[in-house]
C-alpha cells in the first residue's frame, strides 16, 4: 500500500535537480512522449532509489521505513497505533500506466507491487465483530497490491519566479489478497490468535473500513514529500522544454 507514496516522490524528483547528474535521464514537457520518458527515467532510476537519494531527501525503498501514526475512528470503534513500521518490496514496483498533461499539470500513475511485506509493532483496541484488544508485533504479506493516484499540481510564484507545487492528491489503493499475523510476549496467544483469524476471514470488511482513513493518510504524506522535493527548484528546471 505504499508503492503510490514512494512512486509519486520519485516520479517528481526524476526531473527535479538544479545541477543534473549523469544518473537522472531530462524529460521535457513539450515531448509528445513524455509518459514514455518518465517510465524510462524511472526504470534507470530503480537501484538508486531503491537504496535512497539522500541528496534529495528521498528515503529508500527497500526497506521503506513508514512514517508512525494513529488511526482512530468513532464508528465502528476502533483505534491502531502503529510504530516502527518497515516495508519489503516496494522497490519491485511495475508501472502499469502513466498519463501525463502538462498544460492542466495532471499526473495519473498506477503501480502494481507483486508482494509486499509489513512489519511493525501495533497497540490495537477496538470493536469489530467481537471486542479484541492487545499489542505486540505484527506481519502482513500483501500479493499483488496496487495503487491508482492522480496528483494535481499549479505554478506557485516565489520571489518573482515559478515553482511546482502540488494542490490535491486523488488516491485508490486496492489490496486483493492479505494476510496479517501478530505475536506479543504480553498478551495471551490464543486471544491474538483469533484476532488475526478474524482479520484474516474478514478481510473486504476490514478494508472497507480502514483503507479510506489509510488513504487520506497516505495522500497528505505524498503531498508534503512532493512539495519538499520541488519547492526549492523552478517549474522550467523540473519539466524544461526543447
């Protein structure tokens, strides 16, 4: 689920350098191909990112350390804190389709991630089902997971000159096949036992339930991460033309 994230950030840093390194591949913004271009600079790209850009602020993504956060919701009841998160396989993202308008400053990008491996610690309680409480570790294995986002962007004046910065971040994640298991030297084996069962046999209600918090999550993270890239760079530097 955090392909769309680190694939978003990267996909502004492909033409964001002031001083270009021979590693980045310069896509310009009149090129009737520039989606192809963009794929292109990616692909070049994937060793590097998947160790990290310090340079540019860029994390790795293998593994992808996860920010911390809390989710708490009124209605069902359920509240998750969730630290130390790390994630696996991220960098073995395929981009399925990439669309790009320049003149509107519009990017739709999908990415399918063949498995992806979560891992981190949790402090759950909530009322789903059945009441269940505990904490400890967890382990989620996710097969084909996939996230669809478009990324709406405007000039922004600063100092007399024009940066890219980002507005709005549509974002879908879709997670077909999961399954999640949790471990505590504290709490009672069999009670997380039956918590992960009940996860793990109830997984579209779960997702229902979660993924949309999860996503508005996800986009504010995006959207601050593209805007850090960006701010310092003018918008003729991050798409030149010809």
């Amino acid at each position: 689920m955090y392909a769309p994230l680190s694939l978003i950030s990267l996909f502004v840093l492909v033409n964001a350098q002031r001083e270009i390194p021979d590693y980045i591949h310069i896509c310009h913004r009149n090129d009737p191909n520039v989606a192809d271009c963009i794929k292109t600079s990616v692909e070049l790209l994937r060793p590097r990112l998947k160790e990290g850009i310090p340079e540019l602020d860029v994390p790795s993504l293998d593994p992808f350390y996860v920010p911390d956060h809390d989710l708490v919701m009124g209605s069902p009841s359920f509240k998750l804190l969730r630290r130390n998160t790390v994630a696996y396989g991220v960098s073995d993202f395929e981009i399925v389709k990439l669309k790009v308008n320049i003149p509107d400053l519009t990017f739709g990008i999908q990415v399918l991630i063949p498995l992806i491996i979560v891992e981190g610690d949790f402090d759950i309680s909530a009322q789903i089902l059945i009441p269940f409480k505990g904490q400890g570790r967890y382990s989620m294995n996710a097969s084909r997971a996939f996230g669809d986002a478009v990324l709406h962007a405007e000039p922004k004046d600063g100092n007399g000159e024009d940066h890219l910065h980002f507005i709005r971040l549509e974002l879908k994640i879709n997670v077909p096949e999961y399954h999640i298991s949790l471990s505590s030297p504290n709490s009672g084996g069999s009670l997380l036992s039956k918590t992960a069962n009940m996860v793990n046999q109830n997984k579209k209600l779960f997702l229902d339930i979660l993924m949309p918090v999860l996503e508005r999550q996800l986009s504010v993270m995006l959207l601050d991460i593209a805007n850090r890239i960006t701010k310092n760079f003018k918008y003729d530097e991050v798409f030149p033309e010809k």
